[in-house]
C-alpha cells in the first residue's frame, strides 16, 4: 500500500441475484486529496460507496485503512474505523438545534451537558468557517449550510475518509463554491474527499484525480489535470473519441449552464 494511501480496495466483487454489481473493481483515497469517482447510472459507484461505508457487505476483495486491513459489516464499523457519508438528502433534522444534530447518537439526552455542547459546536463552526450558530434550528439554515453542517458532523466524530454522495445537486453556484471551500479546508488537514457528482465542470474543478467504473468494472484511474473531458466521457461512455465529440458539440439547454453529463 502506498505510504499516503488512507484507503485502499483491491479486487471488489458484489453480486446481487441475477445482477453482478462489481467486478474486480478497485479503488485508493491518498490523504489530503479530493478525488472524483465517475460513471454513468449503473456503472457501479453507489454499490462502491455502500460496500466501503458497510451497508453492503462484499462478496470478494481486500479494504485496508491505513495499511491495515478491515471487513465491515455495519456502517457503524466503517465509522469508527474514520470513514464519514453525507449523503445529497441530508440525514438530519430540521426541527433540533445545530449542536442538535451536532451531536445527536452520541448519547442520552439525559447525560448531556447543554453548555458544553453548545461551546463545542460553536468551535468547530468557528473552525470551518460555517456561517451558522449551535442555538439556531437547522431548518433556518440554508441547504448549502445543512450540507456544512453535516460534514462538520462527520469531521468531529474523527473522520479521515469523507464521501460526499451528489452533495452539490440541489445548490446554487454560491452555494457550491462554499462548499468547495470547507472542502479544501478540509482537504489541507489530511482528510481525503471521496466525490460523487454528475457536473463535469466541477470535477475539473475541485478534484485531484478521477476513477471511472463502468458496468461494475475499473476502466482506470487518472490525474484530473492530465485527463480531457472528452477523454472522460469517452472512457465513462465506452464510445470512441469522434462519437463524443459529437455529443460535446450539442447545444447545452440555456437555462441551466450546469448540465449534468448523465442522469
């Protein structure tokens, strides 16, 4: 495993009945980077992300964290081994605090020292530079700002591993760029940044590398700075070259200059 590699998969295999989801696939997260797993619907990712966050247990394959080996069986292992989701519909609630859901699963209610956590939150909203109070409801917060909010969540509960799933589908561009923000932020603490998106633009963007899957198999992995987005949708598509280029030259609908390459 290579010294910087927070987490590696080797060989992952998962099958469902009559349908094979992954085959031999493959996958490394260095620390400190932010990098973009790619592919049409179907190509396999959700299942990728759901076998290494332990909702799906994989039939085959070898994850390391850290050089150290590991097999969950629960998201709840996956978490206390450092790996954190935030997921495009965010799994907190609207109607409790910021600290709230700050803090919320980490004990009773009854044990809870309301002063305490709410000076904690405070600090690590301070930290991040997320525009927000622990005392304010959440569902006063923007969308962009309960995305934040849910990072911090994960980052405070010692997360090394973070995947974002779709987390930019439903914010303005604003909204986006301060979330690309917080994850930089993160990015220069170590913490290494799974992905998901189907916005090419921001890909270029934020990431450092690219792994494209498609039909359940690794095509390859790739420094973003060194892959065209032609070459990209090529490799995503399984098309040749002039094939996509031919989509490229198609006029993008005017009311939305964030067309998603893939639904």
């Amino acid at each position: 495993m290579h010294s910087q590699n927070v987490l590696e998969m080797r060989g992952i295999h998962k099958s469902f009945p009559g349908v094979r989801a992954l085959r031999d696939v493959r996958f490394t997260l260095r620390k400190g980077e932010v990098h973009s797993l790619m592919g049409e619907n179907g190509a396999g990712k959700s299942t990728l992300i759901k076998v290494m966050t332990g909702l799906y247990e994989m039939d085959a394959g070898q994850i390391a964290i850290d050089g150290e080996a590991v097999h969950f069986r629960s998201p709840q292992e996956a978490q206390s081994s450092g790996i954190g989701t935030v997921y495009q519909e965010i799994s907190l609630c609207p109607n409790l605090t910021v600290a709230e859901n700050t803090f919320i699963g980490r004990g009773t209610y009854r044990l809870v020292n309301w002063k305490r956590m709410n000076s904690r939150t405070e600090e690590l909203l301070r930290s991040l530079g997320i525009p927000a109070r622990p005392t304010q409801q959440l569902s006063s917060c923007s969308l962009a700002v309960q995305q934040m909010i849910a990072i911090a969540r994960a980052i405070d509960m010692d997360c090394r591993i973070l995947v974002l799933d779709e987390p930019t589908s439903s914010l303005d561009e604003d909204e986006v760029q301060k979330l690309f923000a917080l994850m930089r932020q993160l990015k220069s603490r170590g913490v290494g940044i799974i992905f998901v998106t189907h916005f090419l633009d921001q890909v270029y963007e934020i990431s450092d590398r690219i792994t494209v899957l498609r039909n359940g198999e690794f095509i390859g992995e790739y420094e973003a700075s060194e892959l065209s987005h032609i070459d990209l949708v090529s490799k995503m598509m399984g098309k040749a070259l002039d094939e996509v280029a031919a989509i490229e030259t198609r006029e993008p609908d005017a009311a939305d200059d964030r067309v998603p390459v893939f639904e």
